[in-house]
C-alpha cells in the first residue's frame, strides 16, 4: 500500500512539473482564473511535499524545498518572458 502511495505521489508532482513546464512564458496567454488554478493546483502539491518532509524529516530541509517551490513557482507562471 505505501509503494503505491510513493508511485502515485511521483505520478502527481511529475505531472505538475510538465504542466508548468509547457505553460513556461505562455501564461499570458491565459486568463485570469486558469492562471490561478494552474498556481494553486501546483502550489498546493508542492506545499503537500515540503510539510510532510518538515514534518518527517526535517524542519530546515522543509523550508529550503519552501525556498525551492516559490523560485519554481516565480520562473514557471509569474515572470515575463522578454524575446530580444
């Protein structure tokens, strides 16, 4: 049961990092509400993984993964792409 648990758990936050990577420097084209949804659904598993590791493991390898999610969440959905 635990090794189905980790596989569908690997399954969820692999597929929440192919979302952000095909929506990279496209998200305006996007409206208001999908961007949204598109950052909380992938906030929201990622915030899943840092609190069972602080919980877990340890407090300070949860705040660097915290660290971690907030510059993945920054260069995936928020920034502006500028062509040259």
């Amino acid at each position: 049961m635990i090794g189905l648990h980790v596989f569908f758990g690997v399954m969820i936050v692999v597929g929440a990092v192919m979302t952000a990577i095909s929506f990279q420097g496209d998200t305006d084209k996007l409206t208001k509400w999908q961007k949204i949804s598109l950052i909380v659904t992938t906030s929201a598993i990622g915030l899943t993984i840092v609190s069972v590791i602080s919980v877990y493991a340890s407090i300070y390898i949860g705040l660097l993964l915290f660290a971690l999610l907030a510059a993945y969440e920054y260069f995936a959905f928020v920034r502006v792409v500028r062509e040259k």
